[in-house]
C-alpha cells in the first residue's frame, strides 16, 4: 500500500550521440555536452511496488512546489481516490510546505 514519488530531468539534446577524437591507439576524449539552452524535460512519476506506475507526466521545465502539486491533483490523487496510502517522497523542497500538507489532508492522507 505504498507509493513513491521521485522525479527525474534532463537535456534532450544531452541524449543525442557525441564524437569525439584519439589519434590511432589512443582513448578518446570526449568534451561534454555542450551549452545548456533551458528547454529541460522534467518526468515526475508515482510508483505503487504492487502494481507498478500508476501516475506520472512529463513537461518542460524544473519541478517546483506549482508544477508538483499540479501532479498531486491532476494525476496522482485521481488514480487513488477513496484508497488510503503511504506516499513516500524525497527531501526536494517542492514536496513540502504548507500547501502540500493541506492538499494530502484534503485527500485524506
């Protein structure tokens, strides 16, 4: 009766493939990815142990208290309603505060 909640971010273009370049023998070296344009993808998902993902979203930008308590209502709580569960988070500052508390009370966990 458990859920986790964990989020996770990254750079698309981070995913593409990078070059580098050894002479012949050498090890390559690789030079990074390159500068950083703001268009990160945030995936912030619910997973039960028993049953497996049971709510998650994706969107551009980093999580923030907003973007986590829209998850909270938009996906999470709709996927559990009338069941009562142990939802287990980490220490992000967004997963804290008054309006958090308030929004897990009023769903009654």
């Amino acid at each position: 009766m458990m859920i986790d909640i964990d989020e996770a971010s990254f750079y698309p273009h981070d995913t593409q493939r990078k070059y580098g370049y050894a002479p012949s023998g050498c090890k390559a070296v690789w030079k990074g990815y390159g500068p950083r344009d703001g268009h990160r993808v945030t995936i912030i998902m619910a997973v039960d142990i028993n049953v497996g993902c049971i709510a998650k979203w994706s969107f551009v930008g980093n999580t923030n208290k907003c973007m986590f308590l829209l998850f909270l209502q938009l996906f999470l709580f709709p996927q559990i309603r009338g069941q009562r569960r142990c939802i287990i988070m980490d220490n992000v500052s967004a997963h804290y505060g008054p309006g958090v508390d308030t929004l897990f009370a009023m769903y009654g966990h």
